[in-house]
C-alpha cells in the first residue's frame, strides 16, 4: 500500500516540481546563451541530438522492459514522428519568443497550456461538456479567463513593481527606439501564445500514442530522433553560417547540454510518464508554479525588472486556470460527472483520434 502511494502520488508531486524548475532554469540559460551571441536555431537542433546521446541511448542499452510490447505499425511511427515536427515548430516559436522577452513572460503565458488542452480536447470529442452542469461552466469561463489574463500579459506592461538589479544608469531611448522594443515584446508574447498551442495538440497525440504503446522510454527516443531530424537541416538551412555552430565552453555550451538533457530529454520522458500515470490534468496543476520559480531566477541571473501588467495579467491567467481544474475536480467527485458523461455522450460519435 504505501509502495503504490509512494508511486502515484509522491514520487510524481516530486518529479513535476522538479522539471517545472528545471524548465525555468533552460530558458534562464538560453537568455544568458544568447547574450553571448547564441543562435536559437543552433540550440534547439543541438539540444535534440544532446538529448539523443547524452540521456535516451544510454537509457534504452540499460532499462529493462518487464512487460511484452505491441510492435511499431506504420500508423504508430507517424504519430511519433508528427510529435517530433510539433516539437520542434514548438521549440521554434517558444525560444524566438524568449528570446524578445523574459522567462518570467514564458512561465507567465505557459498558463494557457490547460485552458487550450480542454479546448482542444472539446473539438476531439475527448472532453464532455453539458451547459447544464456547474462543472462545464466553470472549464468554459475559466479558459476564457486565462486567454484573456495571458492577453494583459502581452499587451499591458504597466508600472515597475521591481526595478532591474543593473547599476548603470538607464540610457535615453526615443519614442522609434521604445515603440520597437513594445513591438518586440508583442511579437514575442505571440509566439509564446503559438508555442502554448502546439504543447496541448502535442499533449493530446502523445495521450493517444502512450496508450497504444506504453513504453515511454521508446516513445520518447522516437520522438527525439525525429525531431533531431526534422530540425538540424531546417536549422542549417535557417542558419547557413557554419561557424556560427562551433559551440565554445562557457554559456553557450552549458545551456545547450543543459537543455539537451533535463529539458528536451528528461523533461519529455517524465511528462510522458506523467501522462500515463497521472494524466494531462494533473500535469497542468504545477503550471503556476513557474511562474514564481521564473520571477525569482530572472532577479537572481538576469536582474529583470517585474512590471504590474505581468502580475496582474498572472493573478488573471491562473484564476482562470484554477476554475478549469476546478469544474474538472467537481465533475469527476460527484454524480453531475454521471449526469453530463450520458447526457454527452447520447449526442457523441467516436473520438477524432481513435
């Protein structure tokens, strides 16, 4: 009894709080990497293949698999490799966003992740909704609420709550200068908010995937391998500088294999993990945490300053994602669950991906 608790329960609260930091701490990195001249392409297509040989080889000579498993089909290796191009458009969008913001901005908007899985879940018919229920109500207003918290986070910078911890002296920008650097900051907010919408159609595959195949040791080295081969020539072709992908041994080179091992590989195997044991659900309740973790390690590596629209607009996103987790607790612990699962389901088809 206590093994089984220690596997379901404390063994994932830990492995989630754990890679929610070292998530923070791969884009703290990056931003550091960058300063030093480090292109986002060159580290997204080195941290797949670190990721291959650093972590998943190693992995797949030593685990032993204790149970039979069903063999690949076609239909099962095109699934993993359409998560490795998600994957990698994904990673595309979220470093070239971070890379005109902050991680605190990246942690803020990685809220959305909960509200668009139920979206997306609702289009795939994998999610029940009667506009009778409580419970449906509160998923449907608090997506809202978080699409609309990570808007204000975008678009509203407000006062400083925080200065930036740099001793110079703020140098004079005129208005061209300070209208680029808000145009900046939209842009990169929008590809955080595209990045955030590939992780849940990337959550959603992977569901289906894991269920058919479940070996996430082998669904992940998959999954990296086609990304590492999606990636590194659309990264040459983007980056055509050839010396620019000799990596030298400082910043750069502890981002990329940071990256490469906790972020691209561990990462990926325990969310995958989590995903078979827990569910997406669960997951998605240590999004906020990153929040805090992401304002802390700005101030403490990269002395960023922390606006009142980033709070506010944080404040905003996780009360509606809380309402999300909120209506899906109430409609699994009572007999409304009962009431719209065949009230629902009386009026479904099959689902889009089975």
């Amino acid at each position: 009894m206590a093994g089984r608790y220690c596997y379901k329960d404390v063994i994932p609260f830990t492995a989630m709080v754990a890679i929610e930091c070292t998530n923070v701490g791969v884009n703290v990195l990056f931003k550091l990497a960058t300063q030093k001249g480090l292109s986002y392409y060159i580290f997204v297509a080195y941290s797949f293949v670190v990721s291959i040989l650093v972590l998943l080889l190693p992995l797949l000579f030593f685990f032993k698999w204790s149970r039979e498993l069903p063999p690949l089909n076609v239909s099962l290796i095109f699934r993993i490799f359409l998560l490795g191009v998600i994957g990698v458009a994904a990673q595309l969008c979220g470093y070239k966003g971070l890379e005109y913001t902050s991680p605190t901005l990246a942690s803020s908007l990685g809220n959305l992740v909960p509200a668009f899985t139920f979206i997306l879940a609702i289009i795939f018919r994998m999610e029940t909704i009667n506009l009778s229920c409580k419970s449906s109500k509160a998923k449907i207003l608090g997506s809202t609420v978080s699409i609309l918290g990570a808007l204000t986070i975008v678009l509203y910078k407000g006062s400083t709550i925080i200065p930036s911890s740099s001793t110079q002296p703020p140098p004079i920008i005129d208005s061209s200068i300070a209208s680029t650097s808000q145009s900046n900051l939209v842009l990169g907010g929008s590809l955080l908010v595209i990045e955030y919408i590939f992780v849940p159609i990337w959550y959603i595959i992977q569901t289906n995937v894991i269920k058919e195949y479940p070996a996430e040791v082998i669904v992940v080295f998959l999954y990296n391998v086609s990304g590492a081969l999606v990636s590194v020539p659309i990264c040459l072709l983007l980056e055509s500088n050839l010396s620019a992908w000799k990596i030298n041994p400082d910043i750069t080179l502890i981002s990329i294999l940071y990256s490469g091992f906790f972020c691209t590989g561990l990462s990926s195997l325990v969310h995958t993990w989590g995903l078979n044991v827990k569910g997406p659900v669960y997951i998605s309740l240590f999004k906020p945490l990153s929040i805090a973790i992401a304002a802390s390690f700005s101030a403490i590596f990269l002395g960023d300053a922390l606006y009142f629209g980033t709070v506010v607009g944080a404040v905003i996103l996780s009360i509606g994602f809380y309402g999300v987790i909120w209506g899906k607790a109430k409609e699994e612990s009572n007999e409304e669950f009962e009431i719209c699962r065949v009230s629902a389901l009386s009026n479904s088809k099959t689902p889009l991906l089975q």
